[in-house]
C-alpha cells in the first residue's frame, strides 16, 4: 500500500476496479431480474420495489465498512440499490407500459 501525504495508507487502485465491477454486477441483476420478470408477465408493484430498495439499503450502511456480505462486495448492494431507485424514478406504470 502507498502512503499519503498525511502520512495515512492508501488503498491500492485495484480496489476500484473491484468496487466498479461489484457495482456493476449488482446493477446488472437487478436489470436482468426485472426484465425476466416482466417478460413472464409480471410488474413489480412500487411497495414492493421500496420494500426491496429498504432492505439492500439497510444492509449497505452495515456492510460499506468493505466486509462482504453473503459472498458479494459492498458496492454490489449498493448497484442493487441505485437501481431499484431507478426503477422507482421511472414509474410501475412506465415499466408495465414498456411490456
């Protein structure tokens, strides 16, 4: 690890590459479970998606310390997250509109 100016330790960069792709990995499946869902006919409702968005966001703030959570990084739940807010932001009925 590099030492900072402030004479603290630096993470190393590959630890961003790490976090973007968890990120990326966690966004993606919410995408991809969604789209499967609605390719069966089904459209979450926009409890459900808060409820979903409550629970990941609950556990991100107790596991950003960089502590894995079930096997996957942090910022895998917080992909999860930012995409259900997506979600959210576009509306049940733009997502049951686009079927």
């Amino acid at each position: 690890m590099a030492e900072s100016g402030s004479g603290g330790v630096m993470p190393p960069a590959a630890d961003d590459a790490t976090r973007d792709a968890a990120y990326d990995e966690g966004y993606g499946q919410v995408t991809r479970e969604i789209a499967w869902a609605r390719s069966r006919g089904w459209v979450p409702t926009e409890r459900q998606l808060t409820v979903v968005l409550m629970r990941a966001l609950k556990v991100y703030a107790a596991a950003r310390g960089g502590k894995a959570v079930a096997g996957q990084h942090p910022e895998w739940l917080r992909g999860r997250a930012d995409a259900l807010r997506d979600l959210l932001r576009q509306g049940v009925r733009d997502l049951a509109e686009n079927n």
